[in-house]
C-alpha cells in the first residue's frame, strides 16, 4: 500500500501539478535545486529521459530540452507526455561515443505496454535478463553537442552504467 506522500506524489504528476519540496525523494530534490540554476538562454540536455519527468521540470526552466531515449515504449511515452510543450525536443537514440546502432538490454515484455527504468546498453548488469532486447540507434553525444552551435547549460545522465564512455567521449 503506498504511503500519503507517494500518494500525493501520483496524483500531482497524474494531474500535471508540480510536487511540493517536501515531498520529492532525494534525487529530485537534487534535480529540483540543478534546474533552479537554469535559465530561458540555457540548453539542457537529458540523457536517459525515460518518460519525460526531469524533462518536463527542465522545459520550465530552460530554454531548450533534447531528451535522449532509446527505449521504444519510454519514448512514445516521453512523446506524449511532451507533445504540448515545445520546448522539449524528443530524439528516440541512446546518447553513446559514436553514431550507429546498438542492442538494447531490458527487462521488460514487449507484449505489455510497462516501462521499466534498467534498460541498458551494458552487457553486465545485474538488473537486466538479457532475454529481451532491441536494436536501437545511438547518437555520438559530443558530436550532438557541437552541432548545437551553442553553449549546454544542465547534462542530465541516468544512462544506466554507460556515463563512463560518454563522459570520456565529452573530454
């Protein structure tokens, strides 16, 4: 059974209303305070966008959004749940060090329409079965950023055990 702040926290998103301070977990307390720093002149760039929740937080602050997702149901999920706001920029592909094509790993049925947050592109992960899996495309994440012809404000990564080669990449 959840708790009245879980609760909450469902009916606010269910509703499109902004969660009060208090009752965000730790991590979105964390992004809440980043996109707080951000301002309309400012790009963000969110890498493992899922569903579009730190998306939509990003877009009321920033000026522009590029939310990456590889997973096919996240991303049509993240499409419509950004469809309204234009400055979310959806891009179906995994964030990586080079343009092509990967296998990505989840744990999910494809035959139900539930997303879970542990897809990756890693072969050794622990919360990952390995039986079901897509090809996706990639997208060299340094090469993305120089044809924005501008400065990022805010890199959101959640990308599953891949930060390591995308940071490298960045460098």
């Amino acid at each position: 059974m959840p708790s009245l702040k879980q609760y909450v926290r469902r009916a606010c998103r269910r509703f499109g209303l902004r969660i009060p301070f208090a009752l965000l977990r730790k991590d979105d307390r964390v992004l809440r305070r980043a996109e707080q720093q951000l301002s309309k002149h400012d790009t963000v760039i969110d890498l493992g966008a899922h569903i579009g929740d730190a998306s939509l937080e990003f877009a009321r602050y920033a000026g522009e959004v590029y939310a990456f997702e590889p997973h096919p149901l996240a991303f049509r999920k993240l499409v419509e749940r950004t469809d309204s706001v234009s400055n979310i920029h959806p891009i179906e592909a995994a964030a990586s060090d080079q343009d092509g094509l990967a296998e990505l790993f989840f744990d999910d049925d494809p035959s139900k329409e539930k997303v879970t947050e542990g897809a990756s592109l890693r072969t050794d992960k622990t919360n990952v079965s390995y039986a079901n899996s897509t090809t996706v495309r990639t997208s060299n994440l340094a090469g993305f950023i120089k044809g924005l012809g501008g400065d990022v404000g805010l890199i959101k990564m959640d990308v599953e055990g891949h930060e390591y080669r995308l940071i490298d990449n960045l460098i």
